[in-house]
C-alpha cells in the first residue's frame, strides 16, 4: 500500500466507508461476472494484434498464459476480499468471581470478567452475551467495558448495558453498545518507495459482569458452554457466535495468596 492508503486505514471513519462501499461492489456476483465478462471482451479484440506482431518478445504461449493469470487473479480478489469482510475470529475466555479488589467503581465482587479477542476488518458490535449460572439473587445486572484495560473495574470504565434478569440464573443481554475493532499494523517494506503492507491483528477487549453481591457457583461440566456471544458484522450485517466452556474460578484460588 502507499502513504495515501494507510493513512485511509488509519482513519476509523475513512476506514469504515471504505470498506461499505467495497461490501457493496462485492456482495453481488454479477459484479464479478461483468468484470470478467468486460475483461474476456477486451481479450478478445486485441488477441489477434498479439498474434500477428512478429517482434514480440515473448512467444503467444506466454501471452495465452499470462492473460489467463490475470483473469484468475481478479476473480480471485474479489472471493477473497469478501470473505476477509465477512468472516472474523473470536475468542471468549470468562473468568468467574473476581475479589472486590479488583472492583473500585461499587466494591463489590465481580461475578465475571470476559476477556473477548476479535480479529476482523470489519467492525464487530456484541448484539447477544449469555452467561450461564450467575446469582439468582440479583434482579438486576449490568455490564462495563474495561476502557482504560488496567483489568479493575473503576470509574473510567463504562457502562455498555444494564437491564433486569431473565430467565432463571442466566444473564442473557442484547444489544451491547461497544463496537469492537480490530487493530491494524503496517510493516514497512524494504523499498525506497515508502511502501508497506497493513495487517489486521488480533484485538483484546474486557468485559465485566456485576450481579449483586453473591459469588457465581461452579458452573456444570455438563450444562453447556459457560459463556456465549453473538457478534453482529457492522458491515455485512451477518454473526459470527463464540463460545467458551472453559473458565477460571477465581474464587477457587484466593486463600491461596
């Protein structure tokens, strides 16, 4: 890419139209089939010119080959870049009754800290989290983006959603309203010209649970996946859904310090 490019990158908002106008062109297959279509037109005129240069210094073989490359290479990029606008990698890892310690914003135990990993071009918004087995005690529960990532839930931190219980001890809120994006790193190439590749990297963001004040009882092996989250593509409008039935207690640990 060249300066320009990676400073459009670098932009959130040059970023984000970019890539709509980009979903746009590509999530219709006849976009893809007139290109080709222009492409084999193009070729065709111009095929029996190559034919008849006899200076050419390449043979007609060559020429035969290299045209096809090229015609697979832009069909190529354009699967490839709707997939890569599309898809996203998620990672869920919950940890479970965090010591009021950790908590300077009301002081109390954190029921659950989730530590979400995303890697996506395109913008990611939580549109579902269900947690199973918090308190049935608290009526009421809220969740906090951990902004300023120190892991201690304090007065930095906000507020994302907050809402009664349904359902008998699961958490289940929707509609978060953290957009998660994932970073973008450019490594320079070893040219003279300023020119770099950008790369989309994996992106940590935290998330904490509060629920009363009771601790979370140790979830079933058996009961399903302890914590689910459904990611909506602010982009292509489809989820992508993670899961994790493995988490750590914290709890179990604290009269071990």
């Amino acid at each position: 890419y060249n300066p320009l490019v990676q400073r459009i990158l670098k932009n959130p908002e040059y970023l984000e139209q970019r890539n709509r106008t980009l979903w746009e062109y590509l999530r219709d297959d006849r976009n893809l089939e007139e290109d080709l279509a222009w492409y084999d037109e193009k070729y065709d005129r111009v095929r029996l010119a190559f034919y008849q240069d006899t200076t050419k210094r390449y043979p007609n073989s060559a020429f035969r080959r290299t045209a096809r490359e090229t015609r697979q290479v832009i069909a190529e990029n354009f699967r490839g870049l709707r997939d890569l606008l599309q898809h996203a990698e998620v990672g869920v890892l919950p940890r479970l009754n965090l010591a009021a310690s950790h908590n300077t914003r009301t002081f109390t135990p954190i029921q659950a800290a989730i530590d979400i990993e995303v890697k996506a071009l395109a913008p990611q918004r939580i549109s579902r989290l269900e947690i199973r087995d918090l308190p049935a005690a608290a009526p009421t529960a809220a969740v906090y983006q951990d902004i300023n990532r120190n892991g201690t839930l304090d007065v930095s931190d906000a507020l994302v959603w907050q809402g009664p219980r349904t359902g008998h001890t699961a958490l289940v809120a929707e509609n978060l309203t953290p957009v998660l994006r994932s970073d973008l790193v450019t490594k320079p190439e070893p040219t003279e010209l300023g020119l770099g590749r950008t790369y989309v990297t994996s992106t940590a963001y935290r998330f904490f649970v509060l629920a009363g004040s009771e601790l979370m009882p140790p979830a079933a092996d058996a009961a399903g996946p302890a914590v689910t989250i459904t990611l909506r593509n602010t982009i292509t409008g489809s989820d992508e859904t993670a899961a994790s039935a493995f988490l750590t207690d914290e709890a179990r640990f604290a009269d071990r310090a």
